[in-house]
C-alpha cells in the first residue's frame, strides 16, 4: 500500500515538474521573443535613415510650398472679380496644406502591420464616400461631375480617397494571395471586382478623371503584385473599348475628347481651354514673366488655380521653371519605387511602388492635358493644384512612402 502511495506522489511530482518547465520554457520564449521585436525596433531607429527618405520629404515640401504659391497667384485676380477676398484660394490652401501635414506625420509614423489590418475595411468606407454625392442636399455636381461633397463651406472629392484606399487594399489582399495569383479567381477577382465597383460609380458620377486613374491603379498594383500578364492585356483592352464606346454615347463628350487633335479648330468651342493655355505657356518663354506677373489667370485660362495650373507655372517661371517642377516630381516617383525595392516587406513593396505609379500617371494625364497630347480629364496636379481632398491625400500618400523607405534593407 505504502509502495502504491509512493508511486503515485512520484508520479505527480513528475508531472508537476514537467508542466512548472514548460510554463518556464513558454516564459522564456516569450521574453526572447519580445525582446528580439525591441531589438528590432531599436535597430530600425538607431539605423541611419536612406537617401530616399530626406528627398521624398523634401520634394514633398516643396511642392506644396510651391503649390500653395502658385495657387494665391493664379486665384487672386478671379476670385476679386467674383467679390471675394483675393485671399480666398490662399488661406484654403494653407488650411489643407496643415491638415495634410499632420496627415502626412501619421502616414509616417503608422505602423504597417496596423495599415494592414484595417485594409481590408477602406473599400467600404471610399465606396459609400463615392455614393454619398447622388445623396440630395449632401451632393454637388461641378463641371458636370456629379462627385463632390459640401461640408460646411468646403468641397470633399470622395474619389481622391479611394485611390488610396484601392492600393492599400490592393497591397494587404495581393500579398496575403501572393501564391494564389496564378488564379485568377482566387488571386485577382477579389481585388477586381472592388476596382469595377469603383469604376462603375465614377462613370455614373461623370468623373472620367477619376475614372481612368482608378483603372490604372487597379492595373498597376496587379502588375506589380505578379499577376498573369494574359488576363491584365484583356482587362486593358475591354476598359478600353468600353471606355470609348462610352464617350461615343454623348456628342458632347465625343466632341470634349477629341477636341484635343485639332486645338486650333476648336479654339472657339472644346479646345478654349487649351488655347488659352498654350498662349500662357509661351508667354513664359525661358525664365518667365515673374510669379504673379502672369496674364492667363485673369480669366483668360478656365480653372487656372485648379485643373490648368501648370499653364500659369510655365507662364510666370518659364521653360526653367517647368524643368525644375518636372524634376522634383522625377525625384519624387523615382524614390517611390526605390524605397519599394527596397522594402523587406511585400505589402511595404505594392504600397510604395502603387503609390509611385498613382503620381506618374496622374501627373502625366494632368500635364498631358494642358499640353494638348491628350484629352483634358479635370484632374489635380498633385500637391500643386488647389483642391483639399487632392492635396491632404496627396500628402497622405507622401507621408507612407517615407514610411516605407525609413526602413533598413
């Protein structure tokens, strides 16, 4: 009897020590591994900071500097006229342009594994933004878009948002599909069917701007994912027959979107926008008439403070000036994607690189547009422009690439 006992208390003993060294062992696992992520987390601050970064926030700067500038400009002298305070434009702008700084500085300070936890909710947040226009009182239709929101005194553009959110979801969905790419129904419909619900709304609203840089976002961020090449041609070339049989539907848009391949014949009618803008641009010559000595903006060029405000940048600081603004967006699209190679992380490497063609092709279509080499679409140039939602996403954007790129290789 006293053998059994002993057994059995041997026996428990056992037992008790064994789960007293493995809660000891989990304890020390823990601790390890806390401590490996402090180690990480001191290694990436004490870790000299990348070129990329100091640039990406510097050209950042200065374009909205720039922007901010150009903006009280190319506004003071219309906005008079209209009785308003030739300061109007101006403060706005300074007022979005804080707005987007402190946007900006959480963009940089976010953690990217925080950003992906709530990508996959920001679709639903910009789609219901991008209906909240067909809303009765809340919505305002301006240049014939039905795609703005009034708060209070201001204008909100719902589609400037949703650029965004479809690259950060585009980058969480594709990197958690990474190996399921190959199908297309796995991998890509996901993300896809966002992106044409998207598209659907900005065709309803008008909002063909927004419309095509959605579309390329979509593409872009699939492309840079790895998707099947086959399926992304035939995407391309169905948007682009739709698109076109779209604008074939209304004479007006047919005659806005073509109005581009013969500027001098259209000077009088869909092309004035662009005439005008051509007579600013030479104006400029090769130094400029000066910052506010422009003659454009005194309501010569339409829109001269928002869509065409490239036009009064060649104007009054000339080819040298152009070449320089050009310049610091090159730097800036540039760096995006070297901070996206360079990025350990691949949802940090679609964010950056979406980000990167966002800018070019919005940048290309804007300037593209005033030169008269493609159709004018109302958009932004991006940081430069005036316009609040443009720019505080805008910076928002520039905030998550030195996000990324302040990360050691």
């Amino acid at each position: 009897m006293s053998i059994a006992l002993s057994r059995q208390s041997r026996r428990k003993g056992g037992i008790a020590d064994r789960r007293r060294a493995a809660l000891i062992q989990a304890q020390r696992r823990r601790r390890s591994g806390s401590s490996r992520r402090s180690r990480l987390r001191e290694d990436v601050s004490k870790a000299p900071k990348p070129l990329g970064l100091y640039v990406i926030a510097a050209v950042t700067v200065t374009l909205v500097l720039l922007g901010i500038v150009m903006v009280l400009s190319a506004s003071s002298i219309v906005s008079f006229h209209k009785g308003n305070s030739p300061w109007k434009y101006f403060l706005r702008q300074v007022m979005w342009a804080g707005l987007g700084t402190i946007a900006m500085g959480v963009a940089y300070r976010l953690r990217l594994t925080y950003l992906s936890t709530i990508a996959r909710v920001l679709p639903l947040i910009g789609l219901a933004m991008m209906l909240l226009p067909f809303t009765p009182g809340v919505g305002r239709s301006v240049n014939g878009a039905r795609a703005w929101l009034v708060v209070g005194p201001f204008n909100v553009q719902p589609a400037e948002f949703m650029k965004l959110f479809l690259i950060i979801y585009g980058a969480d969905l594709l990197t958690r599909r990474e190996k399921q790419l190959a199908d297309w129904r796995e991998g890509m419909w996901p993300y896809l069917k966002v992106v044409m619900v998207a598209l659907l709304i900005a065709v309803v609203q008008s909002d063909i701007g927004s419309c095509v840089v959605i579309g390329a976002i979509g593409l872009s961020v699939l492309f840079l994912a790895g998707a099947p090449m086959r399926p992304l041609i035939g995407m391309s070339v169905i948007s682009g027959v739709l698109g076109i049989l779209y604008v074939m539907t209304d004479d007006s848009k047919m005659a806005r979107f073509t109005s581009f391949l013969d500027i001098m014949g259209t000077r009088e009618g869909d092309g004035y926008q662009v005439y005008q803008g051509w007579i600013s641009i030479s104006n400029g010559g090769l130094t400029g008439t000066g910052i506010g000595a422009g003659t454009g903006k005194r309501g010569y060029v339409p829109l001269a403070h928002s869509d065409f405000i490239f036009s009064i940048v060649a104007e009054e600081m000339g080819m040298l000036g152009v070449l320089g603004v050009l310049l610091l967006f090159a730097f800036l699209i540039y760096f995006a994607f070297q901070a996206a190679i360079n990025c350990r992380d691949r949802f940090g490497y679609l964010l950056a690189s979406g980000i990167g063609c966002w800018f070019l092709v919005q940048t290309a279509i804007n300037i593209g547009g005033v030169l008269g080499l493609m159709p004018v679409t109302g958009l932004t140039l991006p940081f430069i422009s005036f316009g609040g939602s443009s720019l505080v996403v805008s910076m928002t954007a520039a905030g998550l690439l030195m996000n990324v790129a302040r990360r050691p290789k």
